[in-house]
C-alpha cells in the first residue's frame, strides 16, 4: 500500500480540507514522514507572494529529499501558480478545490496530470475524526464576495457559498459523539454564512450549541459589518468561546480606503467596546505598510489602536500579491520601516493581552492538548495559550485553572 504523506500550509480552511482529504483516502496509508512517503501531497497557500515561495522552496526540498515521491499540488496554489508549475515539471500532478473528495482516484493516476475543477463546489463530506488534534476545525463556508484590493482569495477560493445546515450539523454530532467539545468555525468569510441560504451564523450557532456534546464554540475571523443584533445576542450564552477575532485590517480611514474595506474606525470602536463590555478578548487581523502608509497615518493609526480595546493582534507587513490592485500602488512603504512599524503595533497589543491576563486569572477554562514529560498546552476561553505542568496523563483533557501565573510571554499553572 502507497504511503501518503499531507504538508499543509496556510489557514485554518486548509487544515480542514486537508482533514476532508485524508479522510477520503481508502487504498493508501497516511504518512507522517515526508522523506519516505511515496506521495506528497502539498496543500498550498497563495495569499502573498511569500506564501507561493514557501510552496515552491518546500516542493523544491522535497524533489532533492525524496526524489522518487510524486509530488501533487492542492490548494489555494494549484489555481494561482498551478498550471505553471505542472507545466515545468515541478510537481506530477495538480488538483483544484473540487477535486478533493476525489483524492483516492485521483492518487491512483499513473499519468502526470492536471484537474483543477472548478471554484463553485462545496463539500459534502462529513468527517469524524481529526487526527493529531484535540479540537475540531468546521467548514461552514467557501469563498468570499468582497473585493479587498491586496487580496486574491476571491480568484482562487470563488465567491461566497454556504454549506448545508444539516452537513454541518452531522459533522459537528458525529465529531461530539467521538469526544470532540470544542468547534473552532471556519472558512474564507465565515461571517457570510447563510446569505445564499436565507439564514444566519447566529441561527447556526443555536443550533449547534444544543447537540449534545458540544461544550464550546470558537468562530474564524468575521468582518465587523456581520455582527448585527441577532449576533450579539448570543455573547452572553455560556457555549461562546469568550473571544472574538474581528478582522480590521487597519485602523487608518484613508488606509481603509485605500484597501477597498468596509468598515470605518468610528463604527469600530463602538463596536469593540460594547463587545468588550460583556467581558470579549478581542483579536484582529493588521496590515502594516501597505502601499500609501505615511507616518502621519501611520501615528493616527497607532494611537487609535491604543483605543481599542484589543487583546491579539495577527499582524503582518504587507507582501505584494500579484493580480491585485494594491499590487500597483504608489508608493510603496520600504522594508525597515514596515518592520519597525510590525514591531510598534505588536508590541502595543503584547501590552494589552499582558493587562487583560493580570485582571483574567480565575475560573479558566481550557482544553489541554498532547502533552509530553508531564507539560500540557492549551487555550483558555480567551484564546489565551496556558503551559499546565502535572504528573497525570491530560492529554485532551479540559481543566479548570484558577490563581495561574501570569508572566510576559504566557500562563502557566500546575496540577
């Protein structure tokens, strides 16, 4: 039987289609190591230029490490640089989103090949078991409607389509009923869920929360203008994850703009503190020196985030991608600057998580992941990481921490 090993970059969305993948396979073995699988299957990311280097430096590794391995592309990748890629011989084989659920017969092809599909499907598998994890991934939705100017996802992920309510509601019970009890939501626009299908994430969320099993839920990242009324009613349910990741991009108006959002810093402040009011962590996602970031708009910025109440920060220094139209924006922000200015916004939010986990040390709730040598990580309901050292196996164990020591770098606590 042909070993099959998965490498996947990128986001959450691909850990869950790499999870639909494997469990698609019926005729081959999984693999946990690369260097003697006989197929590799790359899972890629194409978000920046940089993540399509990452891809290539890996299968051009790959190709001197196991040379005798047939390398297929999957993945955000396969339809930005897959054709180019197939077309060099830099892999054997390359297959687009919909093709997945077909991965056994697909593997089994003798023949170099190249079936990229097309970007309107939506899975209809149902997977029970993800393996190496001690959280479940759902994939509620695929695609995006929205039109950010340095972003590419819409012409590789296609528009926004729900999945079906009852899909989802399946995988969650079969995942409960195989122990699962925390479901982490995703997809490429999460929040967009139940547009084409005349219902909401508020409506899906309800429905979940009463499957028996189900002992908390985390939500992707959601754009500000999706959390209306309906939502926010939910925030003081006890099942709600007690962190939310709202991505903002930027806290600049005229860098908004700039980036085609739809959101503004007034409408997002109020938002944030209301949420933060019923006691939220509060993440967003920040793109530093996107092109026509001066300083003046940058100090702006800075001192806006200073306002809100934020606790994690996802933030990165803007990578041309190309086929966007920031890609042609003038002018551009130099390196070293984009970094000191990484490093200014990170180091402002760093404070914050610090003040929020000295006021947060009580009644934590987290899921504990494989440990090993009696030390244990997980996350609390705030999304914050806790090191837990004990002498019991708590593998996949919840726990229930109070008086953890809080330190710069994280918690920790012993049992």
């Amino acid at each position: 039987m042909k070993r099959v090993f998965f490498k996947t970059f990128g986001c959450r969305t691909n850990q869950f289609d790499t999870q639909v993948m494997m469990s698609k396979l019926r005729e081959f073995e999984l693999s946990d190591n690369e260097n003697n699988s006989d197929i590799i299957v790359v899972n890629s990311c194409t978000v920046t230029n940089g993540a399509d280097s990452s891809v290539r430096n890996y299968i051009s590794s790959m190709k001197r490490k196991n040379p005798h391995a047939k390398i297929i592309l999957a993945g955000c990748g396969s339809h930005s640089k897959g054709e180019a890629l197939f077309e060099d011989k830099k892999v054997f084989g390359v297959m687009g989103h919909s093709e997945k659920e077909k991965i056994n017969e697909i593997l089994k092809t003798e023949e170099p090949f190249y079936q990229i599909g097309d970007l309107e499907h939506i899975d209809s598998t149902i997977v029970e078991e993800f393996i190496g994890k001690s959280r479940a991934f759902i994939k509620i939705q695929e695609g995006c409607n929205f039109a950010c100017s340095y972003c590419i996802i819409p012409q590789v992920r296609g528009g926004a389509r729900s999945h079906k309510e009852e899909t989802i509601l399946e995988q969650v019970s079969k995942l409960a009923s195989n122990g699962f009890g925390e479901f982490i939501l995703t997809g490429t626009n999460v929040g967009s869920y139940g547009q084409d299908h005349n219902t909401s994430m508020a409506k899906l969320l309800k429905k979940i929360s009463t499957i028996r099993g189900v002992r908390r839920i985390r939500i992707g990242s959601l754009e500000p203008i999706q959390i209306d009324d309906e939502f926010m009613e939910l925030l003081n349910e006890p099942w709600m994850a007690k962190h939310l990741h709202i991505a903002l991009q930027h806290t600049s108006d005229k860098m908004l703009q700039f980036m085609n959002r739809r959101n503004s810093f007034r409408t997002d402040l109020e938002l944030f503190h209301k949420i933060a009011d019923k006691g939220y962590a509060l993440g967003t996602d920040y793109i530093v020196g996107h092109p026509g970031e001066d300083q003046k708009e940058w100090a702006e910025a800075m001192d806006r985030v200073k306002a809100l109440p934020l606790t994690h920060v996802h933030a990165f220094s803007y990578s041309k991608r190309d086929n966007t139209v920031s890609a042609t924006m003038k002018p551009e922000v130099k390196g070293n600057i984009a970094k000191e200015r990484h490093r200014e916004l990170t180091q402002i939010v760093k404070a914050k998580n610090f003040a929020f986990r000295r006021a947060h040390t009580e009644n934590l709730e987290v899921l504990l992941e494989n440990g090993k040598e009696g030390m244990y990580y997980g996350f609390d309901q705030y999304f914050n990481k806790v090191e837990v050292q004990s002498t019991e196996d708590l593998s996949s164990n919840w726990v229930l921490l109070n008086n953890v020591e809080v330190t710069c770098e994280g918690n920790k606590a012993e049992l």
